[in-house]
C-alpha cells in the first residue's frame, strides 16, 4: 500500500520521505519518477540544477564553490 501512495508523489516528498526511514528509502529509491524539464547551468564557480515537474513544482539547487563558501549546497523550493 505504502509503494502505491508513494507513485503519486512530487519529486520532494520523495526526497523527505526517503529522509523517514530504511524501508521508505527502499521503496522510493525503487520506483521510477517522471520530470519533464531539468535546467543545468555551469560556470567555474557555481552550478545550478532546476527540475521541474510541473510549473507549482519546482526545485532549484545551488552549489557554490567560494573562497568563503567552499562547497556549500543551496536548496530553494
């Protein structure tokens, strides 16, 4: 049943929930997810992932790569 409700999640549910336990990872890390758009911008310093599931969904994550933010992730939902 859980595997069932887990199929009509977002993409960040997902990844809080998979976050909960050993058996909710298991089950999300087995299912396939759909997204429809997925941005990746590079230059020497910083990298920019944005997915995109539909447009209320989106998930944009900064790495930063600084003299006085060295490897520090920005998560923006």
């Amino acid at each position: 049943m859980r595997r069932e409700i887990v199929k009509h999640t977002d993409l960040l549910t997902r990844i809080r929930l998979r976050a909960c336990s050993k058996l909710d990872r298991e089950i999300v890390d087995s299912l396939s997810i759909n997204i429809p758009f997925v941005r990746l911008k590079a230059d020497y310093d910083d990298f920019t992932i944005t997915f995109i599931e539909h447009p209320k969904s989106v998930l944009k994550v900064d790495v930063s790569k600084r003299k006085f933010r060295k490897n520090r992730a920005v998560v923006h939902l």
